[in-house]
C-alpha cells in the first residue's frame, strides 16, 4: 500500500478544527471552527469512480478517497455552513500526482507527499494556492494554506485539528 494510502487511513474519523486565517493586505484577521466527519474510502467505492468519471480519469487510477462533511463557524457570523467534499489522490509517481476534488463543482490540482507532508497546490486563472497538511501525533494535525488571488487580497490561514472520534489504524 502507498504512504499517500497510509496518510489518507490515518486520516479517518471525527476532527475538531479551529482556523485562523490572516488577510495579508488588509493585515486583518479572522478565526473559525469546524466539526469535520472524515470517511475513507477504497479505491473500488462507487463514490470514487464518480468522481474520476466527472474529472475524466479513469476510476482504475485512484488509489482510494476521503469523504469530508464539515460544519463550520466564521467569527462573526452566527450562520453554520454545512459542506461535504469528496478527494481522490490519483499518483503519476510514488510521491506526486493529482488530487480529484469534489463540491461545488469537480476540479483537479497537484500533490506532493514527501516526509509525511502532504502538499496541495491549485493554480488557475483567478488564484494560486498551496496547501500542507501534517501529523504532529496520530490525534493531532497541522493544515496552512496561502493563497494568492489574481485579484484581491493574499490570505494565509492556519489550522490546528484535534481528533474527536474513531481511531488512526494500525500500525
């Protein structure tokens, strides 16, 4: 099995994420929380090949998934918004590849998975974005992101992520 597999296992189970995301021009400032139910996924589940089909990669490439529901809160809004995001890593070598994503709409960026770091990067024609997520312990992991709009203000934001439920697998 793939480390990027392994990561994606370990990944599994109920988080609690409290973000902080710096609105670098503006230099302002805004924190949120979120509730985030993980499920993995193999690479043979109906939801995965749905997703390769709608990104034009064939199904037999994914190497497995994560379903993501988060519920998240802005600082200063009283409003909980509710998503949920289906990712698929599909590996062109043992460490890089592309990452298939679902929401809104079905899209596609980069990654890189070197010293159990996982790093996302998403380039189109509005924004460049870069995106690391990490384990400090099985229970305790790190995501920031910077991301660079063609127009309007640079963001860096940092997430810390408590596991709330469900355990890493095995080693």
């Amino acid at each position: 099995m793939s480390d990027i597999v392994n990561f994606f296992e370990k990944l599994a189970g109920r988080w609690f994420s409290q973000r902080t995301t710096h609105y670098l021009t503006e230099q302002t400032s805004k924190a949120g929380k979120s509730d985030l139910e993980i499920d993995f996924l193999t690479s043979d589940h109906s939801s995965v090949a749905q997703l390769c089909e709608q990104c034009g990669v064939a199904n037999t490439k994914a190497l497995c998934g994560l379903s993501i529901t988060q519920k998240s809160t802005i600082e200063g809004s009283a409003k909980q918004r509710t998503r949920t995001t289906l990712i698929v890593p599909v590996a062109d070598t043992d460490t890089a590849g592309q990452m298939l994503y679902s929401g809104t709409s079905a899209h596609k960026c980069s990654y890189q998975y070197e010293q159990e770091v996982l790093t996302l990067t998403t380039e189109d024609s509005k924004a460049s974005s870069q995106e690391r997520w990490w384990f400090i312990t099985d229970n305790l992991r790190m995501r920031t992101q910077m991301v660079k709009p063609k127009d309007g203000p640079e963001l860096a934001s940092f997430c810390s992520e408590i596991r709330m439920g469900g355990k890493p697998p095995a080693k």
